[in-house]
C-alpha cells in the first residue's frame, strides 16, 4: 500500500460502495483503513470507523477474549476476520488519532504509535502485519518530513521519539540516507540539521524534498495544523510551537 495508495484507496471504497461480500478474505476495510492512514486522512478513518463500530462492538465480548494469533483469526469467516484485523489496526493507531485530535501531544504519542504498530507486526496476522509494517514505515517518514519542514535542528533524542529508531536501529544511517547533518551543541549534545536547513547541502544543488505527490503533500502538510498551534513573535514572524 506504500504505492498507489490512492488507486488502492478507489478501489476499496467501491467495493464497500458496492457491498463488501460477507464470505471472501478480500480484507476490504482493513485495507482501506491503512491507506487512509498513510495518506494521513485521519478523518476519514474515523468516519469509516464509526460506520462499522456497532458492528465490531456487539461480538466485543468474543473478540477480546481471543488472542492476535493465526489460530484464532483462521476459524473466522473472511468478512469477520477483516473486521477482527480492522479493530486490531484501529486500537493501534489511537495514540496517533489522538494526537492528531489535540488529545495528547505528538511527542508523546509517537512511541506509543510504533509500539502499537509493533505489535500487530508480531500477530502475524495476514494482511494486519504487513500493512502495520508499511504503516509505520511512512509515518516514519511523515515524521522525518514533519521536521524538516518545521525545525531548523533536532536533538538525536527527539529523532529517535519521533521517528521510533530505538531498539538498535542505526538511526545515524537513517539520517545520512535522507542528506541531515550531524554536528554538536556547545553543550556536546549531537544534533541533526534537516537537508532543507543545511547551507552545506544547498550550496552542493542537492534535492531536499522528502518526496511523493503534490497532493499527499497537501494533505500532509493539512494535517499538521492538526498537532500545531500558530502564534506570531514580536516581531511579526510566524512561529509554529509542536502541540
């Protein structure tokens, strides 16, 4: 779904249109759930949510006593297993959701977002798991966007909160792949500079855009006045403070 995600997004929301069919594995919801997700159209996610929560809801009690396992998902008919993943995706993302809602802070949230996304990765539930891994690789990537078009420079401990690069990940290689610059405070902290705020990367011509397509940039860049709050300075200029 990190490709073509809209088409994939198109074709989801016709089937649902035209009623997703009740005895198949096509995983209608739970696929559309994850493009609207990583297209960041939080909105519309929780539309889509509130649309099938009565559904989910009434077989709560059955659902939370069974495990995120292949055995337990295998017994289920393919529109309640596509229900059953859909919970299990939409639980994960809650900290990202409220975030976006102005109900927790995004420094917060972040690590509670990958966590979450880790551990359906973990169920190895198909398609839940490969979904969840291409999930928290372009919010990942939303992330890194996110400051480099906000913040001029960014402590590595803040890099590795929001970009969830703990547990040994080589988040220095991470960094160098997207041209940031590693330097120190006076202080002898490492903090990383943003392509786009880097004179060393300007003066060499080198490309600074995070990439993708007009439109998801659009979209992205709405829904960080989700997580922000605008203010200006005594100076006239524009300051935007995280949430």
């Amino acid at each position: 779904i990190l490709h073509n995600t809209s088409d994939i997004l198109n074709a989801c929301e016709l089937a649902e249109i035209g009623g997703a069919p009740s005895s198949d594995s096509s995983f209608v919801l739970v696929t559309q759930l994850s493009c609207l997700l990583l297209l960041g159209k939080y909105n519309h996610a929780r539309h889509l949510w509130r649309r099938y929560s009565a559904e989910i809801l009434a077989d709560s009690e059955m659902q939370d006593s069974e495990t995120t396992s292949s055995s337990s998902s295998s017994i289920k008919t393919g529109h309640e297993n596509d229900l059953h993943q859909f919970r299990l995706l939409w639980n994960a993302v809650q900290p990202l959701l409220q975030s976006f809602f102005g109900q927790t802070s995004l420094l917060e949230s972040a690590p509670d977002v990958y966590k979450s996304l880790q551990t359906c990765i973990d169920a190895n539930l198909y398609p839940l798991s490969s979904y969840a891994l291409e999930l928290k690789v372009g919010i990942r990537g939303q992330m890194a966007e996110l400051i480099e078009r906000v913040y001029d420079s960014a402590e590595t401990q803040m890099c590795e909160t929001m970009l969830g690069r703990e547990d040994g990940e080589d988040l220095d290689q991470y960094l160098l792949q997207r041209c940031w610059e590693k330097t120190n405070s006076t202080s002898g902290t490492d903090i990383w500079i943003p392509a786009s705020r880097s004179p060393n990367m300007k003066s060499k011509g080198l490309k600074t855009d995070a990439g993708g397509s007009k439109e998801s940039k659009i979209e992205f860049l709405s829904n960080v006045v989700g997580f922000m709050e605008k203010t200006n300075s005594t100076s006239g200029t524009d300051i935007w403070i995280p949430a």
